[in-house]
C-alpha cells in the first residue's frame, strides 16, 4: 500500500494494488454492500486500528501483570467467596444425590459452579435508564479500589459519589448481571469523560464494533 499526496492539515490518499482474483471478488462484496472503493478502504482501516487497540490493551495487561494471569479483582473474589460459603451446603447435598450415578468429577460438571451475587458492592449501570425499567437485572461494572491496568480500570473520582475507596476504577473486563433488587442506593453519575473512557474500554476488551454508545447513562449504584 502507498500514501500518496497529501498532508496531516488536508488528508492522504491511500492506494493498494490486488490481484486480479481479490479484486473481482471485492468489488462483487462492495456491490452487495453497497459500497465505493474509498469507504471500504476506510472501514478497512478502522477495523485494523480496532486490531491494534485490541493488541494494545492485551499487551497492557500482560506488562501490568509481569506476564501472569490476570487476577479476578477483590470485589469479585470477595462476592464469590461469600456465595460459595452460603451455597456449598445446598450444592453438596444436591450433587450427593447424583453422585452415585454419575461419579463425583461427572456430578460437579452437571452441578456446576454458584454464580456470584455482588451486592454490597458498588457498581456502574451500563443499562439505559428508559430500558432499565422494563427489567428485571441489569448489566453492570464493578468498581474496585485496587489499581490495574489503565486500559481496563478507569478511573473514576469521587464527584461520582464514591466514598469506600481512597481510589476507585471501574474495572471493564468484569461485566455483570446485577438484579435490580440488589441495587439500593443511587450515588451519582459518572462524568462524560469517565463515561467516554468505560465506553471506549469494554468496547475493546469484549470486541463490541462502534454501532452507537455502549451506554447513554452510567450510574454506579
């Protein structure tokens, strides 16, 4: 591919050159998507500055954690540890009556793990408030006072209504859904910077193409 012409004041035109074949079967794909040369470059390049953003955030991550896997935040390990403590009396007993049939490694696969319930913690809504009302649970970020990568914990202040931690960040490879039952205190609203910044991160982090904003409203409740 070459650059031609043109300055970063005005733009640059860009030009490759393809086979005859690649060529043929590219332009049958911009006639059924009804596209010109120029915008399929571009949606091209968008795509492959999506790659690099991805590329980006992993290699964050890996340098943050010298390479090892990322840990599950404190708030998560704390949910989880207090719901498994609650349920492992239930799950016992529930695969103790399977157990004989299936074998034990066979009965925890069909059993399987408790899900985790966060309350007691604070999180961001990712749901809009118009559809929130409809239902039942909603999908959330958790929002914890250990520093991560700033690729995937973004900062978020205290004008937002925060006041567990000295520091919080809302942490976006941890999505969750959050029953509207166990939301029971509304704290603030997130800035549109913050806002912009939790978009942009779970945007890369779960491969989610720009179609519209994540999330017109963000409330950590």
């Amino acid at each position: 591919m070459t650059v031609v012409g043109g300055t970063p004041a005005n733009g640059a035109i860009w030009q490759t050159r393809l086979s005859r074949e690649a060529a043929a079967t590219y332009e049958q794909d911009l006639e059924i998507l009804g596209l010109d040369r120029s915008e399929a470059l571009r949606r091209g390049l968008r795509l492959l500055h999506h790659e690099a953003l991805e590329t980006r955030m992993a290699r964050d991550v890996e340098q943050f954690y010298g390479g090892e896997r990322a840990p599950l935040s404190d708030v998560t390990a704390a949910a989880c540890a207090r719901q498994n403590a609650r349920t492992a009396g239930e799950e016992n007993r529930r695969c103790g009556a399977v157990s004989a049939s299936l074998g034990r490694s066979r009965c925890a696969a069909r059993c399987g793990t408790p899900r985790c319930r966060v309350w007691g913690t604070t999180v961001v809504v990712l749901t809009i408030n118009p559809l929130l009302q409809h239902l039942t649970s909603t999908t959330a970020v958790l929002v914890t006072g250990t520093a991560g990568p700033r690729s995937t914990h973004v900062p978020v202040g205290r004008e937002a209504g925060l006041t567990r931690y000295d520091e919080n960040y809302a942490v976006a490879t941890e999505l969750h859904n959050v029953p509207r039952a166990d939301l029971f205190a509304h704290r603030g609203r997130l800035s549109a910077g913050e806002l912009r910044a939790l978009e942009e991160a779970i945007r890369i982090a779960h491969r989610a193409r720009r179609a519209g904003p994540v999330a017109s409203q963000g409330s950590p409740g």
